[in-house]
C-alpha cells in the first residue's frame, strides 16, 4: 500500500503543485479522503483516494489537469455507506410510516395530527405488518432496511420474484401474526413497497419497448398477475416505489411510463432527491467536456447503454451528466471519465466501476 506521505509526492509530481499549493490543497484532500473517499468500495486492494487521484489526472495533457483537479473538488457528489445507511434508516419511520398513519387518518376519519391515537389504534398497527417489501435489486440492502426498521424477516424480500415455498412461508407468518391481533385469517398484504438505492434516468425501472413495457417494475407486474406474489398480495394492494436516492427526472420518469402503460404505481418515494441542476449539461461541464469526450471508452456502449440516449455518451448513461459517486460503487449514469478503466489505458477511472451486465 502507498502510504499518504507517497501519495501526496506523487500528486504533486503529477500536478506540478509547489509547496504553497501542495500545503494549500492537502488540508482539504485528506479531510474527504478519510471521511469519505478512502472507503470507496470497488478500489483495487491497496489503494486510496489520493493515489487514483494522481493516477487519474496523469492521464491528461499537463495543461489540463488543473481543469480536471477543480471539477472534481468542486463538483463531485460522493455519498458515503455511512450516508447510506443513515439514509436507510429515514425509510421506515420517516416515510413509510408516516404514508401509513396518513392513509390510515383518511380511512378512519381521523386527525392527521393525532399521532397517538393513530399508533395506538391496533387496526394500524395491522397495517404495519401488512406491509411487504420487496428489493429491485442488490443495492436496496433489504436486510439493512430489515434490521433498521423492525420488520418481520417474513415482511421483506431480496427480489419481486418469490418460489411457491418462500410465498406459503411469507403468507402463513402473516396470517398468524393477524390472527393474534383479530384480524381476518385469510388477509393478506395491502402494500408492496419496491425498494432500490439509486435511479438518475429511471429508465431500468420502466421504460417503453417493442410489444410492451420493460424493465424492473414491469417484470414485477407481471410477477403480481401471474406469479406468486399473486397469491400473497391483495388485488388492490397499494405499491410504491421507494428509491433511497433518485433525480426528479427518474421519479417523473417512472410516474409517466406507469401511467402511459396502465402500471399500477401509486407513488414514487425518494428518500434523498437529487435536483435538475446535479444533471449537468456539457455547457455546465465548460472546460471539462472536452475531456470527457476525449477520454470516452467506446467498449462501454454496449447493447445496455444503448436503451437509453446516447448520442453523447460521454455524459453517461441515458445522457445524465452525473457527477455522483455511491461508496458501494459508481452509477453508470455518472461521467465515464470518473469511473472507466480502458483495458488498453485509454482512460484511467477516478472511481473505478464494477458492472452489473457483463459483456
């Protein structure tokens, strides 16, 4: 391993700092590397931040690394897995509950502001447990969500897709458990939430194609109507999608592909919601677009990449423009310049990328 000592002398060779600079820069650079960027999960063993840092602006012309160095310290949005998980545990109580108890006041004829009242009353406390959630994909964390929220191990699973055993399995905890409160024994769940961590396009969630809708969601609908989720949900059970992090074009996205295909989504639940402006344009990019473009891999467009925009894809899937970076790994809707690592060094990545569709 590169001990920090090293690493700050091989970025100054490679950004040609002098002291002023280096002592000017390095106060900052060690705060986020320790705090945040050192954890990066998808580093090759023995590095760090300030060594792929070096690495990375040494792929560009002399004169461009400055420009490089500044878009990173003054653009990069990295959320760390402490962010993560603190995130994660805002799900239940903060959302999902509150959803509950204001769904539960209209229904009874309550006072939104009567918290009390409300947990108090064992009918809401049904619905509680009449809640499943379900993971769109490995990033949704669902044992974390599991653990931080009090949920019956019953209550959540890892995908929308369940065997006819875990289904009997997940449908007999739920009747017993609403048996000793009174309830109906042959009820069953009233709302599904879908859980993942991320989306900046939303188009892997929904998205239109020849012969009908595609993506995550549809592939749920289609495991609601005719699989054996079918079995254990209510027909006119409630389902919303919950994204920990998510751009409002990805949750406008989903809510128009739902609706234009008669998807049943009732709402779209972002717990941290990028803004418009953390999309950047290649107006917004300036100095740095250029080297974006430069840089581009093409080996990256692939069948995948192509189901969304990509006349420029050097702004990353579906043309995002994304500067962000999660702990666990970097999206593809970011800018391939942060997380591609060419085979053959045409680019060096800041954030390397671990793919989920191998080619």
């Amino acid at each position: 391993m590169m001990n920090d000592l090293l690493a700050q002398e091989l970025l100054a060779k490679t950004t040609g700092w002098g002291t002023e600079k280096l002592t000017e820069e390095r106060k900052d650079l060690q705060l986020l590397a320790q705090y945040k960027y050192d954890g990066y999960q998808q580093f090759e063993p023995g590095m760090r931040f300030i060594e792929s840092l070096a690495r990375w602006l040494g792929q560009f012309e002399e004169s461009s690394r400055d420009v490089a160095y500044d878009f990173i310290k003054n653009n990069l949005l990295y959320i760390s897995e402490a962010e993560m998980n603190h995130i994660i545990r805002l799900v239940y109580p903060d959302f999902v509950r509150r959803l509950l108890m204001k769904r539960f006041a209209a229904d009874m004829d309550i006072k939104e502001h009567k918290v009390r009242k409300i947990s108090r009353d064992d009918r809401f406390r049904i619905r509680e447990h009449q809640c499943l959630f379900l993971g769109l994909s490995d990033g949704a964390r669902i044992d974390a969500l599991c653990r931080f929220s009090g949920l019956r191990h019953e209550q959540t699973h890892p995908t929308y897709t369940v065997t006819e055993e875990t289904a009997t399995s997940m449908l007999d905890d739920l009747q017993c458990v609403l048996s000793d409160k009174g309830a109906p024994g042959d009820a069953k769940y009233k709302y599904v939430f879908l859980v993942d961590d991320f989306s900046a396009s939303g188009q892997s969630y929904l998205r239109c194609k020849d012969g009908g809708p595609g993506g995550k969601i549809a592939r749920f609908n289609d495991e609601r109507q005719n699989g054996r989720l079918k079995d254990i949900c209510e027909d006119e059970a409630q389902v919303y999608v919950v994204l920990y992090v998510a751009t409002k074009r990805a949750k406008n996205h989903i809510l128009r592909i739902a609706r234009e295909s008669k998807i049943k989504i009732d709402d779209v639940i972002v717990i941290v919601e990028l803004d418009d402006a953390t999309c950047m344009t290649e107006e917004g990019l300036g100095d740095f677009a250029p080297l974006a473009e430069e840089k581009l891999d093409p080996s990256i467009i692939t069948k995948y990449y192509k189901v969304g925009r990509h006349d420029k894809p050097h702004m990353g899937f579906d043309e995002c423009g994304l500067p962000v970076v999660l702990g666990h790994n970097c999206p593809n809707n970011s800018l391939p310049i942060i997380w591609c690592e060419s085979k053959f060094a045409r680019c060096r990545a800041l954030f390397p990328r671990v793919e989920r569709h191998k080619v």
